[in-house]
C-alpha cells in the first residue's frame, strides 16, 4: 500500500492483517515521524514490512523498517504485540539514528 504524503514514498508492505482504519493509525505515526525527519533531511523514501507471528493464542508483530533519505539509508526492526507500538520503536530509532549522522557531520 502506497501512501501519498509531502515525502516522495511511503511503502506498507505485508500489512494485510491489519484493517483500514489500523492502517491509517499505522500512516500517522510514520508520517510524525516523516514531517520530523524532512527538518533535517531530505527523505527518498520510507518502508515498512509487517510480519505477524502466533505464539500460543498471541499475535506478535515483526516490524522491519528502511528509510532512504539524501545522505544514505537507516533501517531498524522491532516486535512487539502491539504493531502499533512496534511501528513507533521502528520509526523512533531510524529517526534517531538520521539525527545523529547529520549532527555528526
């Protein structure tokens, strides 16, 4: 799933157990972190791939996640039962990790 924003991409992939509201939950919490990360750097494009795993009537949520930005790439991956919980981790390091390579040069 595509979603249009002021960044060029950003990509849900494998984000099918999720219905469409959870999904637009999911966008606006990647797309807080976009509107950070364009005050400091130029964003190519954000993914984020969804793996949901069952462990004994629990549903745990793999979130890996890539952001192509003008100096490079980051990626971070978290689980949680929570995929929204884990999508904000996944997007708190990248984001994070952006801020201190440009703070670094």
């Amino acid at each position: 799933m595509k979603a249009d924003s002021n960044i060029n991409q950003i990509l849900f992939e494998k984000f099918d157990s999720l219905d469409k509201e959870e999904i637009l939950v999911a966008r606006k919490i990647v797309e807080k972190y976009a509107q950070k990360i364009k005050k400091i750097t130029e964003i190519k494009q954000i993914k984020l791939e969804m793996r949901a795993h069952s462990k004994i009537k629990v549903n745990n949520f793999e979130i890996k996640g890539r952001i192509e930005y003008a100096q490079g790439a980051v990626i971070s991956d978290q689980q949680d039962i929570n995929p929204f919980v884990a999508i904000d981790l996944v997007m708190e390091k990248m984001f994070k990790e952006i801020q201190h390579k440009i703070d670094r040069k």
